[in-house]
C-alpha cells in the first residue's frame, strides 16, 4: 500500500519534558509550497483534512486542492472534523432528545443502541433558563435562581440522565456562566491533544456549537462556529461536517482606539462594513499592526459578533496576546508551552515582521477613526454615532407611528409619566461584552462616579447586570465596584444569557399598560449582540445595543431622546448639570483597574469545581439506564416523531409536489427569531391552550426556550413572533394563516393541522436573507414537523439553510431579480414542484409553477440549495439523523 500524504507528514514534537505527534504543514509544504501563503484559518482546515486522510471522506486530492488554495482560489467541497462540541441548554435539551430518541429508534429497527454516543467531546453549558423576572434588589439572583429551578425541574433531571447516560458528555450547571465565556475562559485550550495509540496527538481545538455565537472562540485562535443541533448531534457521532471551502475575507487593522472608545464601538463598525461588503458563508480573518493594540477580551468581542456581520467566523491567530490570556486565565503551563511551540512548528503563529497572507479579498479599519455608537434600533449593523442616537429614533418613531413629537402617558401611582423614547430595559448582558473586563470596569466606574455625585436611575427603568461568569463578580467586587452598580440598581440578577435571548422578565405592571394602551414606542438599552424585533420584550419596540458604560449612562438619562452628548444625564447633590464626559473614565483609568484585580488564581479558583454545581443541582434526582424512560405527562420532555416509520433501508426517493398551498409569504430578513419558538409563551395562543389542556397555569407556560424538549409545545408556536408579517394572511401581524379555499383565517398552526388532515404539502415562501439569526434548530424542526416541504427564497442564511436540509425540508432559491413582489404573489396560488423525482443532487434545478385562482400559471427555475454531495445523501435519507441513524445501524 502506498505511503498516504497523512503517514508521510506524521511527526514529532518535544515540548519540555513531553513528546506529541502531530501532522506536519511544513512536510506538506514541501509538496504545496504556496500552503505557506493561506490563511491562517485555512491552514486548521488544512490539518484537519491532513490528519483525518482516510480516502475516503478526505483525500489526497482534497488535501491538495486546499494546499493550492493561495494560488488558485478554488474550494471544493470538505469534511471537516471538528475536535468537540459545544451547547447551550435551550439548544442542548432537544439535542439530548434526539439522542436519546435514536438510542429507541435503534433498537426499533434491530440496531444496538450503545452505538448512539458521542464520539467527540461534548460540554453542556446551562446558562439559558436564568430569567430577570427580579431586578434592582440585593436579592434578585437568589428569587432568579430559586424560579429557574423550580421551572426546569423536568428538563434540569433530563439533563443530568444524559450526563451519566452518555459517554464523552459534560454538563456545566447553571450559575456558572454564559457557555461562551465559560468555553473562552476554561474550555477552549487552543491546542488540544487526545491519546492514540499510547502516543499523545496536538492538534488545534476546534469546535461548533449549537449556538451561532460559538464564534467568539476564535478570538484565541479556536477555529469554531455555530451550526444546528442536528448538525452537531451528527459531529459528535462521529460524521464530518460537510461544507465547501471558503472564501477568506482579510480584515486589516492600523492604529489604536482612542480615548473614549471601547471594544464594543469598534465591532458596531466592524458589523456595519462587513454587512455592507456582503460576508456571509465566509471566513473573516484579522491582521495588521492595529492586533497589537487589542486585548485577547477585544479580540473575542469582535469574534463574537461574526454571526452579526453575517461571516462563518472571524478568525484570529496565535500570538504573544494569545499565550497572555491563556495564562491569564489560569491554564496549565505545559498547554501554554505547547500551544506556543505547536504553532510556530506549523506555520500558525503570527508575528509582526511576517508577510500578511492570501486572501480572497481585504478590507481595512483604522482603529483611531472608532467613535462611541450604539446599534438599533432593530438591527445589529444598523450602527448609529452616539450624538446622531436621538435624531435617529425621532426619525423611527415618525416612520413607525407618523408622530413626530413624543407621546406621554401618566404612570398609575406615581408622579411621572412614560413616553416614546424612554429606556424601560437597562442590561447589561450577554457573551458580547460580559467577557471584556475593559468594558465593564468602565461600567463600574461610571456607576461609581455617578453614585459619589448623587446621580440615581430614572424610576421607569429596569435595571439588571447579568455576568458572564462568576470571575466577572469576582474583579468587580476586588475593584471596589459592586457596590457602586448596586446603588444604581444594576445587581446581579444571575449569570447567564438574559436579556439578550428575550429573558428579559416583565416591565412593571402599570408601565406595561401604559405602553399598550397608549401605543407608545418605549426602548431598550443593552449591551448585547441580538436587537431583533419583538426579541428583548414584547413592550419594547426600538431595541438599541451599546457598551456596558453606556449601558449605565442610558440608565440614568432614561430615554434614547437625550443628546447624549449635549444634554445632562441628572443633577448632581448640588443640584449641577452633569453630563457623560464628567462620569466618563479614561482609558488608563480602565487599564490600570484591570491590571490590578484580574489574577490567575481567580480563574483557577472559580472553575476548580466547574461541574460540580450547587446544592441545589446537585439535589436533583433522576433516572439512570441507558435509554430513556419517557414520561408521557411531561410538558418539558417528550419523544419526537422524527423516526415513526423508520426502516433501515433509505427511501426510494424525493416526490413531485402537486398543489401544495403557501402557508406563509414572508418579506426580506427573516430570521429565525420570526420562525422558531422563543420568549414567554402567551396566552390565547396554541402553544398556551396545549398547556392549559394539560393542567399548567399560565404563571408556569414558562418560555419556549424552556420548552424546546417538546416537540407538541414547539411546534404549536412556529412562527410565533409578533412583529411576523404574513401577506397570506392579510391583514394580520402574528402567528397567523389563511387557509385556501375557505379564505379562514386562524392561527398558523392551526391552518397546518387542517392543510395536513387535507393532505395538502405545504410551502413556505421568503425573501433575502432568509434565516438569519441565532442557530435555532427548532426553527428547521418546527417548519417539518408543520408539513412544509419546501422553502423558496430569494438567499438564506448559511445555518437555516443547513438546518432545513437536516430535517429533510427542501431550500429553494429563486433566480436573480425573481421573488414574491415580482411574480404577483399573494399566498392564494397554489404550488407545483418537478424533477424532484428524478433524484437529488447537489445544486439540482427544479421546476416551480404558481397557479391562481382564475387558473392563471407562471413557471420559474428555482437552485436547489443543496450545495455538496454530502447534502444530497442527508437529504434523500430523510434528514441528517437518519442517515446516521442507518450507517451506525448497519456498522
């Protein structure tokens, strides 16, 4: 047999008193000298497919073809093998049930069910579930927490079965932080290595994740990004992510940020010039001098926001900066050394007198032209500068409400009123910024230099800081400013994903019902990386994200109409003017805070007992064995239908859709905050009559993301969100549908249930963009599990469109300058689909026609977005699940 690129680069290297094998680049370069030239994301792709050569899912050609990248810029289609996988509880639970529902299907169909195990490391982080129903008391994290419990109690003992049902599987309890901060500060190890054939392997980390802001990794040069649950249930079963290999979008940076500026500035501007360049399905990787002059924190807070600027990710390499934080943070010596050397021996390291790589096309940023903004106020790259912040709203209130002053109403028992503009959500939250020490000493400075001087929140808004981890309370209460944020109202309320994911808990009683009845257009400040409509609160409109300093000062001016940089924030004792530049730190300030409170030891010390958890997780009992015992009366956890009927042979093949009906007919930048199930559950919803069917109180429906585990209560509201417009029912703003003939007109869920006793297939039709947003599976599943069989757009975002796949729906895309307004549509037409039959296959055309109600047709070609062969075999399987499903049964 003749020697494998794989066998000729194999290799040692001694670091210290240890020896590790690994896959030489520089071996290889002597073959693909051009190699030296990739992209340093490219070049862990690259290890990938040269470490995992097998012939057959890589080969020596696809090896050599992304070798080649720098000089020919062609990218075929790969298998990536990432080195673990991530999760978060909302999308981790339905995760765990579909493992456990294969584990049944299994032995349905003659299998052993042991085969269903992680293959590949997998870390649950719960940081979800936490909601800020209290806020503003030295008591809210504990009044959090205590509900969190009780309301999780089925899913919280579901999670823990799997933890000792499963091998390669870890679960972080709640409390501990958000799951990217957490896989920043503890998890990641940039280099990671495994025992193979009693010789230990180094090879880069790598991971994806079941959330879309896995991204922030690549901060520290850990290659990872978010993809669907089904996605990733199949990787850590061992199948290889099917993708094409990207285009390398360079990013460079010059200079310094200036006074006044933070990290969270800088990536609102990164967001608004990758948007406008047109990034998504490709790598963004940042060089140039201006790296120097960013934090590890810096780095991860624009590595976070990739999925905002629409990129697969937003690659950062190895460097001094790199191996600082690696230390900083309390990992093991031996790893720091190793990382180090591993990549200098292949080529991964960054130095500042190397020649900038390859890439596909470059833009460029000079950090000293970053202004202060805020982003809103419905859309993360809609970037505004501070002082253009209350022009910019008084234009969206005019366009929204035609008003062009704002509307007060009077605040029942209070001696004030609310009005359009002002800030009912103050949070700081989310991975974004929570990770950056920089940014939220700033924000306890300028707490600390608004309480000396007297200055309080305006009694409309809600405060609340939610930490990314525990060290964050950790260096706030060493630097003497916990106190400080806690006079303003800003406790901590738990940490975990709050706000940012719509866990925002209600606003006061009597300002909610102002809002309602008045109509106004109240507004959010947060220092998050999702504003999308309806997402925060269901009383908010005009979403805005910003730092967490300004976070604070929004808090006390108390509306987005305040010039931020004109007007006073409040009175000072003596009754003085104070305005943000008084309370505003200077960056030496923030600096030399941080270089005092954050240690080493603190890291080690808070993630000493990581998965431990408290006494309260600890006190949950649950079941053991190796399948589940479902409880048919949970409305938490429940067995999904996806493998009724299951055989082990593959289906003959995909059928022609004959007048199939569109249950819904939606506009540009769909996301999947429209389409998959989130926030609260309300009332007179199908969600909330399947609930109160079952005996649940409306004070217990929970949130859907608590609810991801049943399959009856998600489905029940896809298409949930209330700002959806569907032009098939027109009209309406919801959850809601027409049925064709009748003209009814009901909730979405209801029309499908009456499409499917018709036997009617169903079509969902979008415009640009369609599905952008958070990894949602449940976005893909609900969409199944409603009858819709396929989706036509004119683009889709690179996650949903995987997603859809995976659950055997069918993306279609329309051609150039072709879409609803075009074609006349309305939602009455009924659907025809041809060459379907003939066979799946990847970038397959297939015939649509539209017939109207006079019998009127028009014909367009529609692209199967089926994009690789390995696609295709997931498609005619069913979905992904049952193609690993039969492989597992049949090895």
């Amino acid at each position: 047999m003749s020697k494998t690129l794989r066998d000729a680069c194999r290799a040692n290297l001694t670091v210290g008193s240890k020896t590790y094998r690994y896959y030489s680049l520089a071996s290889l370069a002597e073959t693909y000298p051009s190699l030296a030239r990739l992209p340093f994301s490219l070049k862990v792709l690259l290890e990938n497919l040269l470490r995992n050569q097998d012939e057959s899912s890589v080969t020596a050609a696809d090896i050599g073809a992304l070798a080649n990248w720098a000089e020919s810029g062609e990218g075929g289609e790969i298998a990536f093998r990432p080195s673990r996988v991530l999760m978060q509880d909302f999308t981790g639970v339905p995760a765990v049930v579909d493992l456990a529902a294969m584990r049944d299907a299994m032995g349905t169909i003659g299998g052993n069910p042991e085969k269903i195990n992680p293959l590949s490391p997998v870390d649950l982080v719960i940081d979800h579930s936490v909601m800020v129903d209290h806020a503003g008391g030295a008591d809210a994290a504990a009044k959090n927490t205590a509900l969190e419990f009780t309301r999780n109690k089925e899913r919280y003992e579901f999670l823990r079965w799997g933890a000792g049902a499963f091998d390669n599987f870890r679960v972080v309890p709640p409390g501990t932080g958000i799951c990217h901060q957490v896989n920043l500060e503890y998890l990641a190890q940039t280099i990671w290595t495994r025992d193979e054939d009693g010789e230990t392997v180094a090879y880069p980390d790598s991971v994806v994740g079941t959330d879309s802001h896995t991204t922030m990794v690549n901060g520290l040069a850990v290659l990872g990004w978010g993809v669907g649950g089904i996605e990733a249930e199949a990787a850590m079963l061992g199948q290889p992510i099917s993708m094409l290999v990207p285009d390398v979008i360079g990013f460079r940076l010059d200079g310094k940020l200036p006074e006044g500026a933070t990290a969270t500035d800088l990536v609102l501007m990164i967001v608004e010039a990758l948007r406008k360049r047109g990034v998504v399905g490709k790598f963004v990787e940042f060089f140039g001098p201006g790296l120097d002059q960013l934090s590890l924190a810096d780095r991860a807070t624009i590595a976070n926001m990739a999925p905002e600027y629409g990129a697969t990710c937003g690659f950062f390499p190895i460097d001094d900066e790199a191996l600082n934080y690696l230390r900083l943070t309390g990992r093991d010596d031996d790893r720091v050394a190793l990382v180090e050397a591993y990549a200098k021996a292949q080529g991964m390291w960054r130095a500042s007198d190397a020649a900038d790589p390859h890439f596909t096309d470059i833009l460029s940023l000079d950090l000293a032209t970053v202004v202060p903004s805020m982003a809103g106020p419905k859309r993360p790259q809609d970037r505004v500068a501070l002082p253009d912040v209350a022009a910019s709203f008084a234009a969206t209130l005019a366009e929204s409400t035609g008003r062009t002053a704002p509307k007060s109403v009077a605040i029942d028992g209070t001696d004030y009123s609310l009005s359009d503009g002002d800030v009912v959500i103050a949070a700081i939250t989310s991975c974004t910024n929570t990770s950056n020490p920089s940014v939220l000493v700033a924000a306890g400075l300028v707490a600390k230099a608004a309480h000396e001087r007297g200055l309080t929140v305006q009694p409309w808004v809600k405060t609340s800081l939610a930490p990314g981890s525990q060290v964050v309370s950790a260096y706030l209460d060493k630097a003497g400013l916990t106190s400080h944020l806690d006079a303003l109202g800003f406790h901590t309320v738990g940490y975990g994903c709050t706000t940012c994911i719509g866990n925002s808990g209600p606003i006061a009683a009597p300002l909610a019902k102002a809002v309602e009845e008045g109509g106004l257009t109240v507004t959010s400040v947060l220092s998050g990386n999702r504003n999308f409509e309806g997402r925060i609160s269901p009383h908010v409109a005009a979403n805005y994200l910003a730092s967490p300093p300004l976070v604070v000062a929004y808090a006390l001016a108390g509306s987005v109409s305040k010039v931020m940089n004109d007007d006073p924030l409040g009175q000072d004792k003596d009754g003085n003017d104070v305005y943000l530049r008084d309370l505003w730190p200077s960056n030496d300030d923030i600096r030399t805070v941080v270089d005092q409170v954050i240690s080493a030891e603190m890291f080690r010390e808070r993630y000493a007992d990581v998965f431990k958890g408290t006494a309260e997780w600890q006190a949950i009992k649950t079941s053991a064995g190796l399948t589940f015992d479902w409880d048919d009366s949970s409305t938490y956890v429940q067995n999904p239908p996806y493998f009724e009927g299951m055989s082990r042979d593959v289906p003959a093949g995909a059928s022609d859709i004959e007048n199939g009906r569109i249950l819904a007919l939606l506009g540009d930048s769909i996301t999947t905050d429209h389409i998959s199930p989130a926030g609260s559950i309300a009332r007179d919803t199908p969600a909330a009559d399947f609930l109160t069917e079952h005996q649940v109180r409306p004070v217990d429906f929970n949130s859907f993301g608590s609810r991801r585990g049943n399959h009856k209560v998600m489905m029940r509201g896809t298409f949930p969100n209330i700002r959806l417009k569907n032009m098939a029912a027109t009209g309406t703003t919801g959850g809601f549908a027409q049925h064709v003939p009748s003209g009814d007109v009901a909730p979405l869920y209801d029309v499908a249930m009456r499409y499917a006793d018709e036997g009617t297939a169903l079509i969902v039709i979008g415009g640009k963009e369609y599905g952008t947003g958070s990894s949602r599976d449940w976005a893909a599943k609900g969409t199944r599990l409603l009858g819709v069989k396929a989706v036509i757009a004119e683009s889709f975002e690179r996650i949903h469109r995987s997603n859809l796949i995976g659950m055997g729906v069918l993306p279609l895309q329309f051609p150039e300058g072709v879409g609803r307004e075009s074609l006349g549509l309305d939602g009455t037409e009924s659907v025809s689909l041809t060459g379907l039959a003939g066979g799946i296959s990847a970038g397959m055309e297939v015939q649509a026609s539209f017939t109207s109600a006079d019998g009127k047709s028009q014909s367009v070609t529609l692209l199967a977005r089926i994009d690789t062969d390995g696609e295709a075999t997931y498609f005619k399987n069913g979905g992904i699940l049952h193609y690993v499903l039969r492989q597992l049964a049949a090895a």
